[in-house]
C-alpha cells in the first residue's frame, strides 16, 4: 500500500490518496479548532488519541452490524480507510440538551431528553454549517430521500450501541456528530471519526467533562480528559 | 355572542374571549413588524384585507376537507372563531426558495424546489423563533409525536391545494407560515391567517411581489399589493 498525494486537509484530518483507488490513508493531526474556526490551537497527542480511539469503536460498532469506512489501523495517526465520497451532513444525536442546543432554544444544559433528537447541519463553511432538516438535505441535493432515510435509520442504531457501550465505561454520551460516505460501489458507511472531538463525554459520577468542550470553554486538562477518554475505551 | 375582555394581542391580531367558553373574536390589525418586531410600521387597510382574504381561504380550505378555527365573520376586521390553544410552532412550507432560506443556505431566491420543505420554528420570541425539527418539537414538548404527524400531513395537503388556488389566480405560492390550534374537544385545526403577512406571493407572469417583502424590503406600494391580493382571492 503506497500512500500519494494529500487530496484533502480538514480541521483535525489529512486524506491520502494510495496507490488502491478504492482506499485512502487519513492522518490525524493535534490542530483543534471551535466555533467553525473561530478558536484555534492545539491539543498535544490529540491526533494519536483521537485515532486509536475511532478504531476501537469502529471495530465495536462493524461487529454489531454497523459498516463504517475503517479498513485498519497503519500508525499511532494513520488508519487505512474505503475512498468514500462524504455527504455535505453533519449528523448530529442528543440525549441530554447542551452546547447549541441549549443556546438556541433555552433548555438547560444537563435536561435529558425523552427521546433522541436526530438534527442535521450542512457542511458548507461559507454559510457557518447551518441547521437544517431531511427535506433540506434532499431539497439542496445533499443526498437522495432513500440515502436520508438509511442515514437516519443507522444513526439511531448507532446512538443506541454507543450510549450501552459508554454507560458501561462509566460515560454519558450527551450527544454526538458523525458523518456518513459513500463507497465506490455505492454502499453507505459512516466515516469520520468518533472522539472527545465531536462527543460530549461526561463522567457518570462526578459530571466531569472529558471532552472538546475543555477546548472550546477554556476549562484546562484537555490532554488529560482526552487520555482519560482513550484509557476507559482501551482500558 | 357577548365579546368579552381581550386575552391576547399578538403582532397583527387581538384575540377577546366570548360568552362562550368555546368561541373567540379575533380582531384584525394594520400594525405590521418584520425581523421578530425590529422593524414597525402600518399598512393601512391590512387588517380588513387579511381578515377577509382569511375568511375566504378557510371556507375554501373547510369545503376541501381541512379543519380551520373559522365559525365566520362578524365584521371587517373581525372573526368568529372557535377557542383554541395554539401550539408554539411557526409550520413553514417552501415550494421556491426565498427569504430567510436564501440568506441561510445560500440557495438564490427563486430557486423552484424539486419538491416542498417542511420547516419548523418554536414560537419563542426570547430565542428569536429558532428553526427546530419534528424531534426538537417533541422534545420541547410543544406538541406529541402523533400530533406532529397530524400537523404534517394538513400541512402538506394544505400546500396542495393552496398552490392550486393561487395558481388559478395567476399567483405563484413561494412559500407560507402557518400555526395549528387545539379545540375544547382535542381537535386539532388550522388557525392563525392566510394573507401577505405570512405568504410570498408573486405574480405568475410578471414575477412581482404581492406580499409583506414590500414592507420588509421598503419596495413601496405595500397596500396596493395587499389590495390586489383580496381582489384576486375575492374578485
């Protein structure tokens, strides 16, 4: 496996293309960003953290019947993916209110939910990814009313796998953002990553947060929340 | 039928109790607001013509099977309609991108959408009416599951046969706002107005607007599009 020319950089990833057309290599990097770029900084050993992390859960969530695009783990930052094409959706699941949610609707933070919310945003820096609905999406081609629907009836069952899988590790999933691809050979896999970059993780016990928002609030011992994270995943 | 003391005064409308404990007079308003109350101003004559052109929409809505607050008019500007409790949800369909749609996701304003976008926002004046989804809505409790779905499938039909309608009366339907009501007795009914307050309305052949984005937008012969509007529901 020969690993080419870099195809595409986002804010916490580097894509590769490799020498197999059905394959990429992505990298993941300690940059952190918050706000849709707003803040920036770094968080040291963030990218070997956030990519062990992501193929634990990864490996967790194909055993139970989840495809995702993760072929294997290369290097303490690299992992050996599908080539997908991603759609422009951040996925979003909340079990407890927070972060936006609270801020734009006034539930407080910490108000658990009922049900789940399934809420969906567009990738499009140029517009702050904003809120939108399923008949956005299909309405604004971001994928067809079928690929909706797949998106949404996985994500529920991934939300489902994960809150059991981090219950047990004495974690509260808050909420969460994936994305989804789609393989050259037209199957649909979640991508991505799963990390304390796009979850909030809050500590059963004590509430404590071991996750991004450390970053984003300016709240000290990231590293530390980040390497509390891995050591209960792979612990 | 006794109008009894005022219970509620929303931007455009006052609603007074009765001595039936089941009935309420709407009364109708010149006042006008845009951006969430940021803008103020008066369109002479507005609440006469949205109060008529209302009472023509809902008998015509009413014989084509959708269930609406109207009992009649009583006068001008007034209504009798049955009591309801309004659910805090702002019911948005687009079949042509306009508006706030334009500005968030970047679509140009007249973009004819392949097919109509349900859209919601929370009734919430503190939080700026914020875009939700049928989950949030629940969540919020502002309305149940089984109510959302009732909600949803008026709102379509009601899409149907209102672009019919004002196809018909060579008027291009873009986009509308509607608002729900329960009965006394559980029903739920569309309520609220119909009128250039809270449609985009554009003139087929010409693509002029007869509707609110004449105040929003300062464009001038504000009344003169209302009136042309009731001339063509009622001419």
């Amino acid at each position: 496996m020969k690993k080419l020319e870099q195809i595409y950089e986002g804010k916490a990833k580097k894509v590769f293309k490799t020498d197999d057309p059905d394959l990429y290599i992505i990298d993941y990097k300690d940059d952190a960003t918050a706000g849709n770029g707003a803040k920036k900084g770094t968080i040291a050993g963030k990218g070997v953290i956030n990519n062990k992390m992501t193929c634990s859960i990864y490996k967790m969530l194909e055993s139970k019947g989840i495809p995702t695009h993760l072929v294997k783990m290369l290097s303490d930052t690299e992992q050996l993916d599908k080539a997908v094409t991603i759609f422009p959706l951040e996925v979003i699941v909340r079990n407890t209110a927070a972060g936006s949610m609270s801020k734009r609707v006034g539930v407080p933070e910490g108000t658990v939910l009922t049900e789940p919310i399934f809420e969906l945003s567009y990738k499009n820096d140029d517009y702050n990814d904003p809120l939108i609905n399923d008949d956005y999406a299909v309405a604004l081609n971001l994928c067809t009313r079928d690929e909706m629907s797949q998106i949404r009836e996985m994500t529920l069952k991934i939300n489902d796998i994960l809150k059991a899988y981090f219950l047990e590790k004495g974690v509260n999933l808050v909420d969460f953002k994936i994305e989804f691809g789609k393989t050259n050979d037209g199957a649909i896999v979640l991508a991505d990553e799963i990390s304390p970059d796009t979850c909030r993780f809050w500590d059963v016990k004590t509430g404590e947060k071991l996750d991004k928002d450390r970053f984003r609030r300016d709240m000290g011992n990231i590293e530390e929340a980040y390497q509390e994270m891995l050591k209960r995943v792979d612990g």
